[in-house]
C-alpha cells in the first residue's frame, strides 16, 4: 500500500527536482583529513643509485600483460624517492596509469582518447587515482605503503580512532576489515600529499599524479573529498534524505568533474558549477543502475524519507519493490531530477576548449541513454544489469564526435 504521500508531493516536499543542498561539513573532520602529510625524515627514500639503476632496466619492463597489469615500481621497498625522478620513470607511471585506465574504464578511455596526448595521458592519472580508491573502500584491492604497519601502524591507528570520535558512527564492516580499509586510506592521503609538497611517491598513480597536478595546478580538496567519501562509505549504509545523498555524490563524483575541468581547461568560473552537476547527474544514475547490486551488500542510497513516503520498504529492493504500485512512478521522478542536473552540466560543454568537449559530451551521452533505458524498462534494474551494447555505444560516440569535433558551435 502506498505511504500517505504521493510521488508529485515527494518531489515536490523538496521544494523543486534539482536541488543544491548546501554542503555542510564537520569542520574538524576536514581539518583532521586534511592534515594528513608524508615527510621525507619520517620514512625512507629509494637512492640515487638504485633510481639509476631502475633506469636502466626501464627497456626491460613491461606493463602490460595478458593477466595483470604490473607495477614498474613494485619491487622497491621505500615510498618515496630521495631526488625527483627522471622523464623515463616519470612516462613509466603515466604508462602505468594508461593501461590501467584501458582495462578498467573502457568507456571512460574511449572518451579520454580524442583528447590531445598530454591531456588524455593526465585524465588517465587522474582516473587512476579515483579507481584505486574505490577499489581500497569497496573492493578487494590492497595497496601497499612500503615500510608501514598497515592496521598496527600508530598513526594509523590515531588517526582512525580520531576519525570514529568525529564521525560518531559505528563501522559497518566487521572489525579487521574496516581497520584494514581505514589504514589503507589513511596511507593514500598519505601518497596524495607527496603531490603537493617535495617529496615523489614510489606509488607510478602518485608519481604520474603530482606530474599532472604541477601541470594543470589541481587543488588538494578535490582529491581529498573524494577519499573522504570512499571514508565515509565505510560508516554509512543509509542515507535519511536527499541532502545526505547529494554530500555523497559530491564527494565521490562531483569532485571528479572538478578535476577533468582542470584538465580540459576554462575560463568561465561557472564552469565549476556545471561540473559540479556533471558529477550528481552520473551518480545519481549510478545509485539508480545498480540498486540491486547494492542491495546485496546491505547499502541503500535512495533516499530513506522518500521511499517511506510511498510505503516502501528497503527490504523490497532486492526486486520485489517492481510490484509495488508506486515504484515506476518513484523512477521516474528519479530519473526527472538526476536529468534537471545533466541539463545544467550540458551548459559546461560550450565552456571549454573545443578541442576537449567530446570527452565529457561522451560520459553525458552514455549515461543519459543509461538513465533512458531504465525508464523504458520500467524501473526494472533487478532482471539484469542496465548497459549499452556494442551497437549502441559506437552510434552514441560517433554523433557525439561529429556533433562537438565539427559543429560550429
């Protein structure tokens, strides 16, 4: 039986479809996140000699294998280097991140490719980056920080009880794991801030990373947000209402848009905002693609006010809610306001240098035609997985290509 509340009313009760909550942070969790820092006396440094020799051997080493993808880097037993690199171990990590990118993100790098090389090669930088923090949180990825004590490592540990006090949550994963998780991230923001100081990671994402940023002058809080979502995620499996949903989706996406900006180039400081909407329209599509996924690891990211509103218990969102009288309807109200926010991030495409419009035109393209074809089935996300087949993904790309690489606008 529906709640007291209609859908029309639930959206409405939200004062419009788009909404821009306002961002609302613990100042002193931000303050703790971001006063994470490696220096080079606290841990050791891979030497000249062995740097030279590495060098040396770069001719000898492939990334690239049938199976795995393997680390040019890996065999070094300290974190950073003593001196700055060379070029050739520097083209080695942005190689590293390349193949990375190819294997993980298909999609994504067909829409980096058209990019001019340097760009294309620091989107895959910044990919990497954003991929093996989602694998630390919410996968089975273990990095590695060379002379750490991983979950036993004192700092580590301070700054995860420090973090738990702040949060006021209790972890929703078992014990050793979110401790495992937690000194992971702890260790990341550790390597993210050899990118902003003298120091340069042994980690080729870092490494290719802080060459990126050098170059396009990306600011550390975008890259810190998004660690701090994939740290969130860890102590949140609910969230009451939209507002709580947004901060999530800007961690986790919206910051990313900030990135690629930086990357592709503006001048347009508005540009920031449509990249902001940029990032909630795709997550937003995300959550809604892969509500039974989600469901299957105990996190709900629909908002829990409006599904109470029309009856609908999270229990149900193991596929049983398709029967539920309201449920197309609640999709597509969804699906209207995830597109009130890919209207306004199609206002940045005109923003940027022609050059780079095809790359976020073609995410724009793939997701909108996602959201599409969840609608045509019904709110049906259960059955099998919402995706673009072969056919449809060239079609897509290809009008894109020739709508943004040749139109005169």
């Amino acid at each position: 039986m529906a709640g007291d509340m209609g859908i029309g009313n639930i959206f409405n009760k939200n004062n419009s479809l788009k909404q821009r909550p306002t961002l609302t942070t613990d100042s002193a969790l931000k303050a703790l996140r971001a006063a994470v820092v490696l220096t080079k006396d606290a841990v050791n440094a891979v030497s000249v000699t062995a740097m030279d020799a590495l060098r040396e051997a770069l001719a000898l080493i492939n990334i690239r294998n049938e199976t795995e993808l393997i680390d040019p880097f890996m065999h070094l037993d300290a974190p950073i280097w003593e001196h700055k690199p060379p070029k050739e171990l520097i083209e080695k990590a942005y190689d590293f991140c390349e193949e990375l990118t190819v294997r993980e993100a298909g999609n994504f790098y067909h829409s980096f490719k058209y990019l001019p090389e340097e760009q294309r090669r620091a989107m895959c930088a910044a990919y990497a980056f954003c991929r093996r923090a989602d694998d630390i949180a919410d996968g089975d990825w273990q990095d590695k920080f060379p002379g750490s004590l991983g979950i036993d490592d004192p700092e580590a540990k301070n700054y995860r009880k420090d973090v738990e006090k702040l949060v006021g949550k209790k972890a929703i994963l078992d014990d050793e794991l979110h401790k495992d998780k937690m000194a992971q991230l702890f260790f990341f923001r550790k390597k993210l801030s050899t990118c902003y100081n003298d120091l340069w990671s042994t980690d080729p994402v870092f490494l290719a990373l802080k060459d990126t940023i050098d170059e396009y002058g990306i600011q550390r809080a975008y890259f810190d947000d998004l660690i701090s979502g994939m740290e969130d995620d860890l102590y949140t499996n609910r969230y009451s209402n939209f507002d709580e949903l947004y901060l999530y989706c800007y961690r986790v996406a919206s910051v990313v848009g900030m990135i690629c900006i930086e990357i592709y180039g503006y001048d347009n400081p508005r540009a920031r905002e449509y990249a902001e909407s940029w990032g909630i329209f795709m997550q937003l599509t995300n959550v809604l693609r892969d509500i039974g996924e989600d469901i299957d690891r105990d996190r709900v990211y629909l908002p829990g006010d409006e599904l109470n509103a029309l009856g609908i218990n999270i229990n149900m969102l193991n596929g049983e809610v398709r029967r539920h009288q309201d449920w197309e309807g609640y999709v597509f109200e969804y699906a209207q306001r995830a597109k009130s926010y890919l209207k306004d991030a199609k206002k940045l495409l005109p923003l940027l240098p022609k050059r780079t419009r095809y790359s976020p035109a073609a995410m724009m393209a793939f997701y909108e035609a996602i959201l599409k074809e969840i609608i045509r089935r019904q709110g049906d996300v259960f059955s099998s997985r919402v995706s673009l087949n072969k056919v449809q993904k060239i079609w897509l790309a290809a009008t894109v290509y020739l709508r943004h690489r040749f139109m005169p606008w």
